[in-house]
C-alpha cells in the first residue's frame, strides 16, 4: 500500500479547496447527464464532488476516500451547497466495496499517483463501471511542470518531491502514463489528453506560492523528509522562502501539465 505522500495538512487542504470541476475535470464535463450515476475516488475535500454532483442531478454522485476526516470536510461542503444527491464513504480504490456494473461513470483525479498500484485501481475503476460507462482519471507530471524565473531552490523542492513521492510508492510523473495504465488495466476504448493549470496573476501566485511555502515546513512530506534524511530544516525553509519569493515576482509564471484519460468500460 503506497503511502499519501501530501498528508492532510491544512496547507494541503487549502490547494485541494481550490480545485473545480470546472479548473480540474473540463474534460469530462460534456459527457455528464442529468440522472448520471456517478463515483468519485479519492474525493478529498468535496469541492470538484460538488461540481459533479450538480452537473448530473437528479443522479447520484458517491464519493469515496481512503481519509474519514476529508470526507467529513466533503460533507459540509456538499451541505453548504444544498446538495441531497451525494453520499460519502471509506475505500480503497484497490478493491471498492461496489457491485460489478454500478455506476455510469467513475472519476478520479490526482489519484492515480499516489497509489500502489494504478492499474489494479483502473481494473477496480472499470469493474464497478456499467459497460458503456466511462471510466475518468486525470493526473498531474511533476517533470511536466515549468516555471519562471528558474530559482536554485524550487529545482531542490522538485528533487526533493520526487524522492519523496517514490519512497512512498508512489509515481509523481503520472500524467505521461495514463495511457499505458489505461491499456495494462485492459481498457481498448480510450481518448488520451492532456490540459494544465497555469499560475500566472497575483492571485494564482499568491495561492500556489503561500500554500507551498507552507506545505514544505508543515505537511507530511516535510515530516518524512526530515525524518528520512531526504532534506534539513535549513533545506527546507530555502525551499520555502523560494515559493515565496516566487510568488511576490510580478513576472512569476507556472505552468503544471496533466494527463488525462476517458476510457469506454
């Protein structure tokens, strides 16, 4: 079992907050129905659950994690929107505790790299999917992402994530191989793209900057970097005063490329 490398800190929180359907799954958007039955994996925090499950209402979206105190989070937020037609439980997107041919379409996202096994999660993904359905993923390609201006530092925070993603099991360059994972996981029906996040105004570089120059002294990668030797405290506050220097530069750009997939169950 791979282990969640970000943690759950408040840090980690906050960038997850910030994602919608919208910013995070426009590929899948137009192929969402009203009366869609739909699973989301790895809903973290709730706020693309929410998107979701007012694009396919009056059908019912089920979220799942592997974190019960992030689904408590989820659950407000679908609260807070009025939201009736979704319903949060634990699971391991290893072996999700559905019957074959349940739902009409099943969505990850940012899931498959932190897994320890991502084809076993897309046979899973697929098995619980009703044939014709559609079976979703999108992940981030840590070497995909680009920025400016090239700061010493924020190449360390890159090495320094790496290692930590793959001590923990994990592949941080998911985006690149979610078309062979599609076909290892047995799916033939499969449209590949690619899209990205790109963080270039102050308010992006506010929030992408400050999370992170959070996030590399305060979450669990910082814990286990410490811990484990990948990095000091001295390593880690450059690190942090980096993002920070990053994100007050007006001329400050970041780009994070995706991979993502929409396979035919």
């Amino acid at each position: 079992m791979a282990t969640y490398t970000p943690g759950h800190h408040e840090s980690v929180l906050r960038s997850h907050r910030w994602r919608t359907a919208r910013n995070s799954a426009a590929y899948l958007i137009g192929q969402l129905r009203p009366g869609t039955r739909l699973l989301d994996v790895g809903c973290g925090p709730g706020t693309i659950t929410a998107d979701l499950a007012e694009l396919v209402a009056p059908g019912r979206v089920t979220a799942v994690d592997a974190a019960q105190d992030v689904l408590e989070s989820a659950a407000r937020v679908a609260a807070e929107r009025g939201l009736d037609n979704v319903e949060f439980r634990t699971a391991d997107v290893h072996a999700l505790d559905f019957a074959d041919d349940t739902f009409d379409v099943v969505h990850a996202h940012q899931v498959l790299q932190h897994v320890a096994d991502p084809v076993q999660a897309l046979r899973e993904m697929r098995r619980v999917c009703k044939p014709g359905g559609i079976v979703a993923a999108r992940d981030s390609d840590y070497r995909g992402f680009v920025w400016y201006p090239q700061l010493p530092a924020l190449d360390e925070w890159m090495d320094l994530y790496q290692r930590c993603a793959r001590a923990n099991g994990g592949e941080p360059d998911a985006g690149r191989r979610m078309l062979a994972w599609a076909r290892a996981a047995g799916f033939t029906d499969i449209t590949p793209s690619t899209s990205t996040w790109c963080h270039a105004d102050d308010a992006d570089r506010a929030h992408w900057g400050g999370m992170w120059a959070d996030r590399i002294l305060h979450s669990a990668m910082a814990d286990q970097a410490r811990r484990d030797g990948h990095a000091t405290e001295d390593d880690l506050r450059r690190i942090s005063d980096a993002w920070r220097a990053w994100a007050a530069d007006p001329d400050g750009w970041l780009s994070i490329l995706h991979g993502e997939i929409i396979c035919r169950a």
